[in-house]
C-alpha cells in the first residue's frame, strides 16, 4: 500500500503567506499543483493550514483626494459604455459606431474591429467569386462535353458502320478504332473465304 503524502495545493506558491515548502518537508508531503493535477491520487489526508497574503486577497481602487473628478469617472463610464456596445455589435455581426464621441480606446477598439470587418468582407466577395469560377467551369466542362457527343456521333460513317456489323455477324474481330481500308480489306478476305 502506497502512502499518501502529496499535498494538492493550488498555485502559485508565492501567493501564500506561509513558507509552503518548508512546510511540506516538515511534514514529509509533496507538494503538487492541485491547479493541473488530473487526479488526486496519493493525496495526504492532514496537510497543512495556509492562508493567502493579504495584499493579495482584495483588488481595491484607491482614490485619494485630488485624485479622479466626477467628470473622469463620467468620461470613463462613457467610454466602458460605447466599449461594451462595439463588442456587442461586432459579436452579432453588425458592427455599430455608438452615438456621440468616443474615448481614445473606443475610438481605436472601433477603427480595428471595422477593419476587420472589411478584411473578413473581402475574404467573403472573394471566396464567391472563386465558387463562381468553380461553377462556371463545371458548365464549361458540361457543355465540352455534350459537343465531344455529338462529334462522335457525328462521325459515325453509315459504310464504316455496315463493315464493322459484318465483321460482327461473322466472328471476326477487329480493333475498335480500325481505319474504314482495314474493315474493308477484312470484309473482302471474308467473301475470298
């Protein structure tokens, strides 16, 4: 029976107050990353308490005095706003320039998402074009075709055709693409027989 001495522990490290190596090897675990660990095969049953830094617990706004003005936060709020309708409108397909100015990100949010939006536009009249070329030559290649049909049938000489029919009745065989002196010379050695 193995022992269990991992202790899954999600990570990074560095976020927890405590020494959490030093820990384990007091203890006698292993640490593993509890974040990319499949399972938790082998995983110690006491391990020890930890407790996250507490700078790290809170991501708080600091405004001091003199700081942002009610104007700021307007200009900002604005602007998150005219963001979350670009984003919105790209996501639907249907990009749309919010009403009144935009802030600088917007404004530059806007201008790259449009540019993509002609790029993927292009991509579209092109990639149409070339199914029309495709189909446009599958009636090509239709029409060449039916033309290739009727020359063959076309060809067909009435003498070639009664010679190759008089072979046939007789047993003799010929090659398929025999020239009409060749048939005639076989039906002639027919009748010598």
């Amino acid at each position: 029976m193995s022992k269990n001495n991992i202790w899954y522990l999600p990570g990074p490290f560095h976020q927890y107050q405590e020494d959490v190596k030093a820990l384990a090897k007091e203890a006698g675990l292993v640490i593993v990353d509890a974040n990319v660990a499949l399972n938790r095969k082998g995983e110690a049953k006491e391990v020890p308490e930890v407790s996250i830094r507490p700078e790290l617990k809170a991501v708080a706004v600091v405004v001091e005095s003199g700081g942002l003005r009610q104007d700021d936060i307007d200009r900002l709020t604005a602007e998150l706003t005219s963001i979350g309708v670009i984003v919105e409108s790209f996501a639907e397909q249907a990009l749309e320039r919010p009403q009144g100015e935009l802030g600088e990100t917007a404004g530059r949010l806007f201008q790259v998402l449009e540019a993509v939006n002609a790029g993927v536009a292009s991509l579209k009249r092109e990639r149409d074009g070339e199914v029309q070329k495709v189909i446009d030559l599958e009636q090509e290649k239709a029409d060449l075709l039916k033309q290739i049909e009727s020359l063959k049938a076309a060809a067909a000489d009435p003498e070639v055709e009664a010679l190759k029919a008089a072979l046939d009745k007789a047993g003799v065989t010929y090659r398929a693409n025999a020239s009409k002196e060749s048939l005639q010379k076989q039906v002639a050695e027919l009748n010598q027989q």
